[in-house]
C-alpha cells in the first residue's frame, strides 16, 4: 500500500494537472519508502530537492491553467503555492538541523497534498461547474 494514493477522486478535469500532481504523489511515495532506512535523511533531503524543483514547475503550470481560465480566484491560489514553498524549506531545513523527523516531513507533505488537490485544486474544477 502506498503512503500516498492519487485517485479518480482527485481528478480535477485537466490532463496536464493531473498527470503532474500524480507525479508529485509519486516522489512523496519515493521519499516514504525511505522511512527507517539507515540513509534515511539524506534520501529524504534528495526526495524534497526532486519535490521543491517540480512543485515550482508544476505550481506555474497550474497558475498558467488558471490563467487561460480566467479563474477568479487565481491570486490567493498562488499565495497557497508560495506558502508550500516557504514550508518545504523550513521542514528541509528543520531536518539537517534535526530539529524535524523524516517522517514528519513526510506526514506534512501527505497532508498538505491532499487538502491542497481536494479543495483549492478541485476549486478550479467547481469552477467550471463540473466537480
Ligand atoms: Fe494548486
């Protein structure tokens, strides 16, 4: 069982989208799967590298998606994506310092992902009066 499923149910009606969000679910799996191994941090460090760079390729994707949409609430959307990025610094930084666990960045990436894809992504798709 992975530690972090994407599903039907996160669909938000846009192939590109949703192909990058299973993307992202799928480093966050790779980053569990890390959990308790004898090289954990530095894993876990390399895994968070791989998900800074494509959350930012992926956020301005989404921020182009909303665009075209003329999407009315695309501005404090992208405030939730620049407040992803202040996060995942903090827990990378938090971990060298070891003032964080592995796990519990991987507990907040999950949590994060899934509120994020179920509500202000799946926002987008109401929008369009389809979710
Ligand atoms: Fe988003």
């Amino acid at each position: 069982m992975p530690f972090a499923q994407w599903d039907e149910s996160l669909s938000i009606g846009d192939e590109q989208i949703d192909g990058q969000h299973r993307w992202l679910f799928f480093i966050l799996n790779r980053l569990a799967e890390s959990l308790g191994h004898p090289d954990e941090e530095q894993a876990v460090i390399r895994c968070l590298v791989d998900m800074e760079r494509y959350a930012l390729t992926h956020f301005a994707a989404e921020e182009a998606y909303m665009e075209s949409l003329d999407y009315a609430g695309l501005a404090e959307h992208r405030i939730l994506h620049q407040g992803f990025a202040r996060k995942v610094e903090e827990y990378r930084e938090g971990l060298i310092a070891g003032e964080v666990s592995a796990r519990q960045v991987a507990d907040f990436l999950r949590d994060w992902l899934l509120r994020h894809v179920q509500g202000a992504d799946m926002d987008i798709h109401r929008s369009l009066g389809l979710g």
